[in-house]
C-alpha cells in the first residue's frame, strides 16, 4: 500500500505583475508530491523558480508577486484557502523553513536564546521557563557544545556554520511534519556543508520530517535525496527517483547538468557546458523554454511547449524526444 501524500503541490503558477505590460512567469504550472518522511530535492539553475515555488508554498510571496492559481494541499487541506491567520498557524508548526542566508532570517537584536524561545511559546503555546529548557536540548541536538552560553548570544557572534544550526534549531523546535531547506549551505565552507546536511539528515530520521531540499548542487542530491524534480524556466521538465536520474537522465537539460560534473573514475577531460543563460522570466519562448540552448532542438520545440509525461514508471519528462 503506497504512503499518503503529505503535500501535493498541483497546476502552481506564481506571477510578477513587473507593469502594465511585462508579467514575469516565476513559476508556471508546477505539479508534484511529497510523502511523509521523504527528501524531494529541487534542481536547477538560479532563476528557474524554485525558491519562489518554496515562498509559494509559505504564502510569503511579496508584490508584485501573485499566486495566480493552482492548489498546495498539506494534507487534506488547501493551503491557498486559508487566510493569513490560519496560515500563520502552520508556518513554523507544520511546515517550517530554513532560508538561504541565515544572518539576515535571524534577528540581529534579539539572543539566540530568545528566538527560539519565542517560536516554542508562540506556537506549543507553553510557559516560557519550559520553552527556555526545550530551546537549550535543541541547541545540544543540533551539535552546540555549550548550549546554555550560546542561549545568551547574539547572532553575530556566531560563525556561519553556527547560525546555520541556529536556525536549523529554531525550524525543529516544533516538530513540524515539512522542512524547506533553501540552500542551506550556501556560503558554508565543504567540511561544514557535509556537517549541516548530515545533520538535517539525522533530523529527517528522529523527527520522521519531509524534507524539500531546494540546490543547485547536483552532489548533495545524489547523496541525500530520494526523489528529484529538476526545474528550469518556472516549470518541471524532469521527475524521478535519485537512482533513476543518475542512471537514466532524459531531458537535455539535465544531461548538460550532469556532464558539467567532474567524475574522479574519469581522466581528466574539460568538463561540458549548456551554452546560454536561463532567459528571464518575462520573456520565455513560446514553445519548449531550453529550445535556444538545447542540442537536440526541432522545429515542433520552437512551436509548442511540451506537456510533462510519464515516458518510464515514475520518470516524467517535459521533452519531444520521447513522443
């Protein structure tokens, strides 16, 4: 018997209404699902869309931006139905996010301490004495040797590492059933990316969490993932299981993804390169939107984008070349 679904994200399109004339298609008619306890990583260039289908599915989305239409369902509820106070609810309780940079989602003003207290109470709606204890096991878990100093200090005196398992504290201080992790070890040095992803991987197991796991970095997908949906130009052009896409990449865009990887069983060769830039989303191509950097490009491509089609069980490709 299959899981249920713990979010199921259907026909999502998220716009920038830039002026009269210029819309900006951010996110342009995604579809998938998350299962509880699994690792769904998103992959793709900066400006495919996938940190804006992440503030999509927080309803944090600022003007000029909309979420024009579609469904995100938690559960068995429509997360675009609820309004900001039912939302604020769920936001830090049920899902909860980590954000790319953790020294301008933490408050410069206020403790270490003092922020993570703040979410317990706000949210398990506890005395602040046992949210106060709670906050310092949460430091411990999340691998801070001296928990209860740091409960007294402020985010600068931190080092990046450290801020990043702050902030990880603050996100599982709730026990919440979905964690966003926005490239979360961005501008961390390797040894303390290995330690932060290791350690949202020991959190996913304790606190039995899905993860959607937003990177452009094809390595910590294939080491932590179970399944992956690659984007680029706001929508989903490919959809499978980690192994599979490894072992079997369909769309041209995620072979040029992959050949731009070094390979250590390999000799030394230049590595590949998918020429051009993501174009900006105002101003798409009409039909497939790799059409002007794919090498594999026919005229039906240039004509009409391709719809994402199940061509292998479980792989989803958005791709003439397998109609």
């Amino acid at each position: 018997m299959s899981q249920p679904e713990l979010l199921h994200v259907k026909g999502l399109r998220t716009y920038f209404y830039l002026d009269s004339k210029k819309v900006a298609k951010a996110v342009d008619g995604v579809d998938f699902t998350i299962k509880p306890g699994e690792t769904v990583a998103l992959v793709g260039e900066s400006g495919s869309g996938k940190s804006i289908t992440s503030l999509s599915i927080m309803k944090l989305v600022s003007k000029p931006g909309k979420i024009k239409e579609g469904s995100i369902l938690f559960g068995d509820k429509d997360l675009l139905n609820m309004s900001e106070k039912q939302m604020a609810r769920i936001r830090g309780n049920d899902i909860a996010m980590i954000f790319q940079e953790p020294m301008t989602a933490l408050n410069p003003v206020f403790t270490i301490g003092e922020q993570i207290v703040e979410t317990i109470v706000k949210h398990k709606k506890i005395h602040k004495k046992l949210a106060y204890e709670k906050a310092i096991e949460l430091l411990k878990i999340v691998g801070f040797p001296r928990a209860e100093e740091t409960m007294k200090e402020y985010p600068h005196q931190l080092s990046g590492g450290m801020r990043q398992r702050a902030m990880i504290a603050i996100a599982i201080s709730c026990d919440p059933k979905l964690l966003i992790a926005d490239e979360p070890t961005t501008a961390l040095d390797v040894t303390i990316q290995a330690q932060i992803l290791d350690l949202l991987n020991e959190m996913k197991r304790k606190f039995n969490m899905a993860i959607l796991l937003i990177t452009h970095d094809l390595g910590v997908v294939a080491e932590y993932a179970d399944q992956v949906f690659v984007m680029y130009g706001g929508q989903i052009v490919e959809k499978t299981s980690v192994e599979e896409l490894f072992e079997n990449p369909k769309h041209p865009y995620t072979t040029g993804l992959l050949e731009s990887l070094p390979d250590i069983d390999k000799d030394v060769t230049r590595l590949g390169a998918i020429k051009g830039s993501v174009p900006p989303s105002y101003s798409f191509p009409e039909g497939c939107r790799f059409y002007d950097r794919c090498p594999h490009a026919m005229d039906t491509c240039k004509e009409q984008n391709p719809e994402l089609i199940e061509h292998e069980t479980d792989h989803f490709v958005r791709c003439y070349l397998y109609d």
